[in-house]
C-alpha cells in the first residue's frame, strides 16, 4: 500500500513538472514570436485568450487524471476490503471447530469410528491398546471436510501401528460428533488407568485435529485450543481407497 502511494506520487509530480515545462516553453515562444511583415502584432486579449485555451486544456488534464486516481484508489480499496472481509470470515469459522477427549465406554450410542479404513486393512490391532473418545464440537452450520487427528504416541511403537499415528475422520456435519479410535498404549486398570485417564482429561494423547473449510483453506487446532492455519496439509489418511 506504501509503495503504492508513492507511485500515485511520483505520477503527479511528474505530471505538474511536465506542464509547467510546456508553459514555460509556450511562454518563451510567446516572447520570441514576430508578426509577419504586414500583420500586426497580437494584442494581449489574444494572448490572454489563447491562454485561457490552453488553461482550460490543462485544468481538464489534471481533472480526468485526478478522477482516475481516485478512481484507482477507490477500486483498490474494495478490493482490499473484500479480501479482509473474507480473511475474518474464515478465521470466524474456523473458530467455531474445537475438541476435547474423554473415555471411552462401550456401547455408546451414536459414537463414530474413523473413516480412514485402518481397521478394515489392519485387523490386528492390539487388545492392549486403550480407545478414547475425541469429542468435535462444530457450532456454525457449515460442515469441516478431510479431517485429521494427530496422535504421535504410536511413532514410539512397531513400525506396524504407525498407521494410527494419523487417522482420517471424513467429513464431520454442523453440531456434537464423538468418534471412538485407540489413542494409549496403557492398561486400564489400577494406578495405569488413573494416569490414562488424566491424560486423556488433559487431550495429550492428541496433538491437533486438522480440517479444511468451506472455502478451501486448511486448519489446525492444538491440543491447547490454538487454532493455526497451514499451507502443508499432508497426504490424507485413507487405507481402503
């Protein structure tokens, strides 16, 4: 925008340099003209008349000049308003997506699975390995699309579950969806439990969930509730595709 403004700058100086060059030119002309032999000379109202003429040429000059100046201004400031506006209305939405986990019980109804496919191609996943619920909660009325949840704790496992290291959840609609996958590799039971159950209290076991939008940009909402936009979305889990 500043370098913008010194251009528009830069224009008008050099406009206003260049005509007073061509009056100062028409002036020195005027000084030097001679009548014809036989003629007479001009008399001041013709001077002033021819004047006033090519005043009237510069002042129309100037005007359209400035006319499309700030025409140019005002356009680019539309723009610029357009694209701010869109900016707050994506950030509004994405703040509208956020998470937390909780544990999980078997049985529960209307609890989802990922989408990604890992279990159908994978069966083997350990008996050891402990679920938890990631519960989205998604207040605007637009759906989220490709999401992911992060869980990096099976990289510190076999190379042969680091297919739960991001799992694939689809495309998750307006509201409350609760969604039940294996996040720990801990016991339930005695003191293990109650050190799974905190973490899980304090969404460690999930790193972020990402998801893109309806206008196409990507997200990122941490464990903490920071909320980050990314370039680099990387490849979508997706096993049975």
């Amino acid at each position: 925008m500043r370098r913008g403004r010194l251009l528009r700058t830069e224009w008008a100086g050099l406009l206003v340099f260049s005509v007073l060059v061509i009056i100062i030119l028409m002036a020195a002309a005027a000084l030097r003209y001679k009548s014809p032999r036989g003629q007479d000379p001009p008399k001041i109202t013709d001077w002033m008349e021819a004047w006033g003429t090519i005043g009237g040429v510069l002042a129309g000059l100037l005007a359209a000049l400035a006319a499309a100046l700030l025409l140019r201004h005002e356009w680019r400031q539309a723009r610029l308003d357009h694209e701010a506006q869109r900016e707050e209305q994506a950030v509004r939405h994405a703040e509208h997506v956020t998470w937390y986990l909780k544990e999980s019980r078997t049985g529960q109804e209307g609890v989802r699975k990922p989408s990604d496919g890992a279990e159908l191609t994978h069966p083997s996943v350990p008996d050891w390995l402990s679920d938890a619920v990631l519960v989205l909660l998604k207040s605007s009325d637009n759906c989220i699309y490709r999401v992911v949840a992060s869980i990096p704790e099976f990289l510190n496992y076999p190379e042969d579950l680091h297919y739960l290291e991001r799992r694939g959840l689809g495309t998750i609609p307006p509201g409350r969806t609760e969604i039940q996958m294996p996040m720990r590799g801990m016991r339930s039971e005695g003191s293990a439990g109650t050190r799974t159950i905190n973490e899980i209290q304090d969404n460690l076991p999930v790193e972020y969930v990402q998801f893109r939008d309806p206008a196409g940009r990507t997200w990122r909402r941490f464990r903490d509730g920071v909320l980050t936009e990314v370039t680099d979305a990387g490849e979508y889990p997706a096993h049975h595709f």
